[in-house]
C-alpha cells in the first residue's frame, strides 16, 4: 500500500503526494494526475493498480495549497467544490509545474510516464506537449484538450475520450484526430465521461479494462 509524503515543488510550497512503490521488478516511474475530486480513494486505488504492474507512482494532491487534504465524492457538491477549486482558485501553471517536478523526481531511476483523467487528462496532454522527460503520456477525457489541438506531442502519447461524454462533444475532437500528430493515437470508446471510474455512473468495465491494456502496452513499448 503506498502513503502520502511531502514533496517541495518549484514555488518552495510543500505539497501531499502519494507514493506508491511497484510490486516486484520496478519497470519505470508514473506521474498520475488527479480528477477535480482530489487524490481520493479512487485515484489512491488506481495508483496503486499500476504500482501492481511494476511502477513507482507519484501523485500530487494538487490543489494541497488551497484546500490541504481536498478529497470529495462524485456528487453535485463533490463536484462543485472541486470546479471551484480547478477554475477559480488553483492557478493550472502551477498544477503544470509541480507534474514537471514529479517527473525530475523519478527520472534519475529510469524512464517515466505520465497518465491522467479529466483534469488530469488535460495536464496529460501538456505534459507531452510541453515537459521534459517524459517517456511516454495516456490522457482520459480531458476537456481542454480539443482547444489546444495545435499543440504537438514530443514523446508517444494516446488519448482516450467516450463517444457519448456531453462535455466533450465529438465534433471538439476532430482537430486533434485530423492533425495527424506522429506520436499521437486517439480512441474512442462506446461510454460517456469518466468511463474509467468505478465509483461514477459513467463506469463502463469493458472500456476501462481496454483503456488500461492500451495504456501498459505504450508504456511497455517505450522502457516501461
């Protein structure tokens, strides 16, 4: 079972981070970024699911500086409090930064990879845009991404998005499809949003389970 630690990030704040060490041989490290609803039971459980298949995982509780120990269910207000926090009171360059600073914190032990879903799906996708040492990028759902299709990934990366999600209409998706990027696969998936949390009504297993064998390959494929 992996713990929470303290780790300092670039602006000198000490945020919570859960560490979740790998069962057996380490194959590389992964930076898993948070839903708006904090580093809940839900992503603690999928952290340590990859910890599973081989990989030391670290997980910024993000919006630590706002609201230490933020964790909330999938409800109207869960929800509401965590839009609060990702659009009004958490600035996202410092979400950006304190993933670049997990991923220098891994990368002198070997490759590392980076998985996200909604808002950590967005972070995902700049990650490959934009951060260095990245080896390999598996982003769900994130609604920013549409927007900021021009962006190029710089490392493997595949996205993962429901055919049925409401806030991420499928027609946003056709300019990052249509872009062509050479590292960049898209699939997409008989499921509305957040298909890949069991704990949401959108949970679909089947999606979940090929999301996530997708997600080991590319790692697998690239030093993992």
């Amino acid at each position: 079972m992996g713990s929470f630690i303290r780790m300092a990030m670039a602006d000198g704040a000490e945020v919570a981070v859960y560490h979740a060490e790998p069962a057996g041989e380490r194959r590389g490290g992964l930076v898993l970024i948070q839903e708006i609803f904090g580093v809940n039971d839900h992503i603690r459980s999928v952290c340590e699911d990859f910890a599973g298949e081989g990989y030391e995982v670290l997980a910024p509780a993000l919006f630590d500086r706002e609201a230490p120990g933020f964790e909330v269910g999938y409800d109207e207000a869960g929800i509401a409090a965590g839009r609060r926090l990702a659009r009004e009171e958490h600035p996202f360059a410092l979400t950006l930064a304190d993933t670049q600073t997990c991923i220098d914190a891994l990368r002198p032990k070997g490759p590392v990879f980076v998985a996200g879903y909604c808002y950590g799906g967005s972070v995902t996708w700049f990650a490959a845009t934009r951060m260095d040492g990245v080896a390999a990028a598996s982003g769900y759902y994130g609604s920013l991404i549409p927007g900021a299709a021009d962006e190029v990934p710089r490392c493997p990366t595949i996205l993962h998005f429901g055919r049925h999600d409401a806030g991420i209409p499928m027609e946003g998706l056709e300019k990052a499809i249509a872009a062509g990027h050479p590292k960049l696969e898209v699939f997409i998936y008989d499921a509305g949003h957040g298909f890949n949390c069991d704990q949401r009504a959108d949970y679909d297993p089947a999606s979940a389970a090929l999301a996530r064998e997708r997600t080991l390959a590319l790692f697998r494929a690239n030093g993992g």
